[in-house]
C-alpha cells in the first residue's frame, strides 16, 4: 500500500471526509447538506454514503486520536474489496494521522502460508492524502508501518521456520540496506565461550543452536554519550521444556515467546529509519524451549554469564535466564538505560489483560513517566507496578544464589525483580505478554501478533533526547 500526498481541499464544517473518489469540497458539503446537518447533530461519529460511483465517509473532528485509529480500521472494515483508492480531506494533521494509520494498521495481512495468496489480499493500493499532512509525516507514518509489519511477522512466524537461527538472518536481512547500523549474529560456539548459562540451558533440549543477535545503530551525530540497550525475550517456541505446558489454552500460542525481541528490533529499526540522533544498542538471545533428551531440567543448577548461580524449578521460566545472560552482556556498554521486553509471565496477563504492558523500573521517576506518556500518545499503555525489593527475597534459592520461581503471588514483579538483578541501572523491564499476542481480533490490532511496542519505544527515545 502507498501513501501519496495530493492537494488540499478547504472544508467548511469541521469534518474528515475518507472516499473512494476525489470529490471536491463543494460537492461533498452542497450534495449532502440536509443529511450532514441531521448527522451533525446525531452522537455517531462518522456518516457513511454510498455513490453511485463509490462511498464516502464524513467523520467528526474533536474525537481523541484512539477514536480515530479504531475509526480507520472500522472503515477500513466497510470499503469493498474491489477499491483501489482512497482519498482523505480535512483540516487538522493529527487526526488525519491517526485515522490513516489506524487504517493501515488495520490493512496487514500475513498471507506467507496461504495458497490463494492473490485473491485474499486486500484490492486497496494507494491512500492519497491531503496535504495537510507534511510529507515529513507522511514519511514517518511509512516507516512505522513498515516495522510494526515486521515485528508482526516476526510474531506470526511458528517456528516450523522461525528458529533462532532463521530469526537472526531476518534481523540481518532487515538492516542490510540501514544506514549507520550493524548487526553481529553470535553462534553457539561464541555463547560457550561467553559462558551464557541461561541461554545454554535453555537451548538444551532443542535441534537448533541458539544465537545471540546484537544491534548497534550510531549516526554521526548522537545526544546521548552512553547508549541505551534494548533487550528483547527471543524464546522461538516455549512448550514448557520439561515442565510442559498443557497444549490447549497455554501452549498454542508460544510461537509469540520471541514478542519482546521483533517488539525491540522493530523498534530500532525504525529509530534508523527516522534518522534518530540516538547510539542505540539492541540484543536479542534466542532459542526455542524444549523437552528434548538432553533437555535442562528441574533441579539443575546453571550459571549466568557474570557467575550468579541459578537453581531451575520450573523449566517453563525460560525466559528470565536468557535474559539474564543479556542483561549481564549489556554491562559492557555502561549504558545510559537499559530496556528489556518480554512476553515473561502469564501473571502480568492474568493482572491487567490484553490491554496494556507491566512495566517495572528503578530508573527515574522522570523516565517512567516518559514512558506512560509516550505509551498513553500511540495507545501502547504500560502499567507501572511496585518494584520494592521485597519481591527478591521470593527468588532466593537454599543451595544457589537464586531459583528461577517466586511464590505465588505477583509472578510479574517477582520475576522482574530477578532480571533486575543482572541488569545495569538504570533498569525498565516492560512485560508484553499481554498485549503482544491477540487470540481474537481487536480493531486494528488485529488477531495474532499486534507488533505491541515499536511505537511506544520509538515515541519514547524521541522525546528521550529531547
Ligand atoms: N512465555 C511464558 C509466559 C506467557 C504466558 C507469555 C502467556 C504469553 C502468554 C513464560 O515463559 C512462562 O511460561 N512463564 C511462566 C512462569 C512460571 C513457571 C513461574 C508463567 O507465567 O506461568
Ligand atoms: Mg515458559
Ligand atoms: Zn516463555
């Protein structure tokens, strides 16, 4: 789909108007005056005609921006399957932004695995819009799709192809072409001499070897003198290891473990692509999570990279110990900020649902409330819980340094807490594992990977350096 910018139109009322043709604005207001008057005056938010020669959609101006991406997708839902065009008037930029990429957001399709690749897909090819919008704007409302489309690939790929290795030459492919970026995939000789225990064990009871991705984005020109690491969970399929989940319910969906890395790949892919002035570092360990014969099992007792012993008692909190082994790599780079995300626990979904993210953090009161603005800004909402370090003592193990289990309350703050402790500080650990992954679709998120998180994290090192 492409996004063109044609001339204004100067509408009277205060309205958006989506067509399938290029009405003018005299058209649109005398052909319809009797009916937009009734329709102004009624509590629905958008008007929809049909034309002999196609379809047009009046929408109200003062809604919030959220009203007006589930608007794009709602409309999106109505245009017939055989429109080529669309046109979109109006007089403020930010809600042609949001309506237009609620729309596009609405328009993905992972269509990879079906026969009838052609016939399904959607007739739509170009969405002209007003200049109103800057063709800056424009130009970042492309490259946001582009990545929030990869990073819900990424989570829609089962790991019949998506395993670590297939993961990290995505991630290689994707910066091929980026300017001022780097990407160092490490093999699994390369993690033994590193001594990444968690990821090792973790690794054990698979086919395939695990990897280490590391991302670096360095324009010439940066704000900040230390980088920020993101870190993302890149667990490929997590059955449960030898602690197996049970296959319904709990186990389907595991082919979206690794939301947390496309989430921040996809993120600093699109910090390039705006020309960011930021030193960006990413790392992505990744593995799917087996029972395989030689699988890690309860009782094992592993070590992290920097030597903290852990005694494993459930092999389903995989997660953490691949991230630990992360977390501890990223103190190499004395960071500014270290940001991990991860689809880490089910008690972060059982806590706050679908709807927004867990986020835990020591850092300063100032970032965190950064990060709920941004979050509140692009509708990625993240939850600031408690983060006392009363929750640690849950992970403390009788004969190793930790176990990879807390109690069972408050199983996000518990597990974060652990994370905590290997990461550098300033330290934010943002648990997805809610909204990352839809099993039923909710408007332009749609059903499946959502790509949670770029944008936030983008909106977020935006304003960050500002
Ligand atoms: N990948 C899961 C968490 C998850 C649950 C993600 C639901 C997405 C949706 C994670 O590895 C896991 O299995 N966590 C366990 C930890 C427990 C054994 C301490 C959990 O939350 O049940
Ligand atoms: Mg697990
Ligand atoms: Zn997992």
């Amino acid at each position: 789909m492409k996004l063109k910018r044609i001339a204004s139109i100067k509408l009277k009322s205060a309205l958006l108007i989506l067509s399938t043709e290029n009405t003018s604005a005299k058209e649109v207001e005398n052909t319809f005056d009797s009916s937009i008057n009734e329709w102004l005056k009624s509590k629905d938010d958008f008007l929809f005609l049909k034309l002999n020669t196609g379809m047009i959609f009046f929408i109200k101006e003062g809604l919030t921006n959220e009203k007006y991406r589930v608007l794009g997708h709602k409309i999106r839902t109505l245009i017939e399957r055989t429109e080529k065009n669309v046109f979109v008037h109006g007089n403020n930029s930010e809600t042609i932004f949001s309506l237009v990429e609620g729309f596009c957001l609405s328009s993905y399709q992972f269509l990879k695995y079906k026969k009838e690749k052609k016939n399904l897909q959607y007739s739509l090819d170009t969405i002209h819009l007003s200049d109103v919008l800057t063709e800056e704007k424009v130009t970042f409302l492309n490259h946001t799709l582009n990545a929030v489309y990869w990073t819900r690939d990424m989570v829609n790929e089962p790991v019949s192809y998506l395993n670590a290795t297939n993961f990290s030459n995505e991630i290689v492919s994707l910066f091929s072409k980026i300017k001022d970026t780097k990407v160092n995939v490490l093999e699994k000789s390369k993690i033994e001499a590193l001594k990444m225990g968690g990821l090792l064990s973790v690794n054990k009871g698979s086919q395939d070897p695990p990897t280490f991705t590391i991302i670096e984005y360095k324009p010439k020109k940066v704000k900040n003198k230390k980088p920020i690491v993101l870190v993302g969970k890149g667990v490929t399929y997590d059955t449960g290891g030898l602690s197996l989940k049970p296959t319904a319910g709990s186990m389907d969906s595991m082919k979206c473990d690794m939301a947390g890395a496309a989430m921040m790949v996809g993120a600093i892919y699109l910090c390039a692509k705006l020309l960011l002035p930021v030193h960006l570092i990413c790392l992505i360990p990744a593995t799917d999570n087996r029972p395989g014969e030689n699988a890690y099992t309860p009782g094992d007792i592993i070590h992290i990279m920097d030597g903290t012993s852990v005694e494993v008692l459930n092999t389903d909190a995989e997660g953490r110990l691949i991230l630990a082994d992360a977390l501890a790599y990223s103190k190499k780079y004395t960071p500014d900020l270290v940001i991990n995300a991860a689809t880490l626990t089910g008690a972060a979904v059982m806590a706050i649902g679908t709807k927004a993210a867990c986020m835990m953090s020591n850092a300063e009161n100032k970032t965190n409330q950064m990060l709920v603005e941004a979050g509140n800004k692009v509708h990625e909402r993240v939850v600031e819980l408690p983060f006392w370090d009363e929750y640690l003592e849950d992970m403390k193990s009788s004969i190793a340094d930790f176990k990879n289990i807390g109690g069972k309350y408050a199983g996000m703050i518990s597990a974060g807490k652990f994370l905590e402790h290997f990461a550098p500080k300033p330290f934010v650990h943002i648990d997805i594992a809610g909204p990352s992954f839809l099993e039923s679709e909710e408007n332009y998120k749609g059903k499946g990977g959502t790509g949670f998180g770029v944008r936030i994290i983008t909106e977020f090192i935006h304003n960050y350096l500002a």
